[in-house]
C-alpha cells in the first residue's frame, strides 16, 4: 500500500512537470523502458502527418533529434483585378489543386453586371511562392494586383515542446498501466485510473494542438479577391449624377431662404424695436437742446458785437 502511494506521488509530480511544459532545447530521459518506443511511434506520425519538417521528437540517448527544418506558418491576402472572374476562378482552381492545394472556402456575388468573389486556398507550404506568381498572372487574366500582403510565423519551438510533452506524458501513462496491473486493492485501482483518465486527456489534447500546428505549417493559407476593373467613364459616371445635383442645389436654396427669413426675423423683433427707441431718445434730446438755445448762432456765423458804453 505505502509502495503504491509513493509510485503514485513520484508519478503525480512527473506528470505537473510534464503538463508545464518543457524547453525546446532540453534533454529528457526516459521513465521507462517503453518510452523509446512510444517516441519513436510519434515520430512515425508526425513524420507522415506533417511532411518534411521535424524527425518526430524521437527520444534516443537523452537528447531530442535534430530539427530538419523550421515549421512555419504562413498566411496571406490578395486582391487582383481580372478581366473576367469566372475564367481567372477557374483557372486559378486548376493552377491551386496542380500544385497539391485545394479551395478552402468561397464566397461569390453579382452587383449588377460586376461580379467578384473572395476565395481561401490552402497551398503546401513548399508551392508558396509558386502560387504567389501563378496568381499575380493567370496566363494574362490578370490585370493588376491592388494588394498583396503575407505573414509567416515560426513555430518550430511549439512543435517540439508540444513532442517532448506528449512522449514523457506516454510515459507517464506506461508506468501508470504498470502500477494498475498490480494494484490489488480497489481504491489503489481506483486511484491509478483516476490519474491514467487525466494524463489520458492530456495527452489528447496535446495531439490535437500538434496536428493542427503541422497541419497549418504544412498548408498555407491565402485569402484572395477576385474583381473585375472598374473603368474611368463609370467612375465618371459615378461621381457625377444629376438628381444629386439638384438635390443638393435645392438644400442650399432652402438654407438660403431659411437664412433669411432668420435674419428677418431678428431685425423686425429684436434690433427694430431698439433702433426707434434709440432714434426717439436721439429726438428728444435734440428738441430740448435747441429750446434751451443750445446749439444757435447769429446770422453770418459770427459773435454778437460787444455794448460799447458811455464815455
């Protein structure tokens, strides 16, 4: 009993170590015998589910094998201009699926007689740049290429370390099969499966990340749009219409007229009334200067002569 629940601690901690995560560039030795195996079957697969790329992360000597080559992930958009879009369609459908690609997902519409489309291809990441330049042609359906973007992320590290996650977790799930098949009491069996069900799932989960990062790291992906040229004389046409014209010209009218009636408005309630006050006051005033004498001369413009007196 006290064997068992130590096997199990000791197991316990390798699989917290395991699910962590390991480096890329680390050593891992083997917790038992069937580990070689169960890494070399893993290589096998990844291997053939991959392509070229990573030996696997076959463990043999402590050391991880020797990358071949990065895992990269690319992908990319394209909008071209064609002078027909069923015809580029389908031929650049023939020129994806020679080169060992296949048409992801599609989306076609029809606005009046301009038709476009938005295609997702997925191309084996060696015929990249091969498709790149059948695409920017199309035996001479292309017309121009407005945009072009691409990205590419390597997650070559990812890869190994998800490898040498998986091999010590098969590990784990080994010597967990062992104990199993000599625990004599329910609850030690109970226990174990517990911790076989757990690293089970781990290792599930971790394979699926794998294949997906192979999966997109051996297939890129390319997003394109598919239009046709819009010519000069419609963009003309666009850009001038004659109810917009006189839409518009009528809306300045009215603001216009709206304007000044506005004004109008202000003058006749507001500044009117102030001018006749102010102009009423201004008479007013003048009217009593000119009753106090204010203001008079004598005739010719000059001063009254002076009294001259006696003597």
């Amino acid at each position: 009993m006290r064997t068992i629940r130590s096997l199990l601690f000791l197991i316990a901690i390798a699989m917290l170590i395991a699910a962590c995560g390991g480096s890329a560039s680390a050593s891992y030795a083997p917790a038992a015998p069937a580990a070689s195996a169960a890494s070399a079957a893993e290589g096998d697969s990844v291997g053939a589910g991959g392509g070229k790329g990573l030996s696997g992360g076959a463990v043999g000597g402590g050391q991880i094998a020797a990358v071949d080559d990065a895992k990269i992930i690319r992908t990319g958009t394209m909008a071209i201009e064609v002078s027909d879009v069923g015809s580029a369609l389908r031929a650049a459908r023939d020129a994806i699926v020679g080169l060992g690609g296949y048409v992801g997902a599609s989306t076609t519409s029809n606005d009046g007689d301009k038709p476009s489309a938005e295609i997702t291809y997925r191309i084996p990441a060696a015929k990249w740049e091969a498709a790149l330049d059948t695409l920017r042609s199309l035996n001479g359906l292309t017309k121009k290429v407005v945009t072009e973007h691409t990205e590419a992320v390597e997650v070559t590290s990812q890869v190994i370390d998800l490898q040498a996650r998986i091999t010590n977790l098969r590990a784990s799930e080994t010597a967990l099969q062992g104990i199993a098949a000599k625990a004599t009491k329910i609850s030690d069996v109970l226990e174990v499966q517990a911790q076989l069900t757990q690293t089970r799932g781990e290792i599930e989960t971790l394979t699926a990340q794998l294949k997906d990062l192979n999966d997109r790291a051996g297939y890129a992906t390319l997003a394109v749009q598919f239009n046709v040229p819009i010519l000069a004389i419609e963009v003309a046409q666009q850009a001038w219409e004659p109810t917009t014209v006189v839409d518009e010209a009528a809306a300045t009218m009215v603001s216009v007229l709206q304007g000044l009636a506005t004004a109008g408005i202000w003058f006749a309630i507001v500044w009117l009334p102030i001018l006749l006050i102010i102009g009423l006051v201004a008479a007013i005033v003048v009217f009593i200067a000119r009753r106090l004498g204010y203001g008079r001369r004598t005739p010719g413009g000059l001063p009254p002569a002076p009294v001259v007196g006696e003597g």
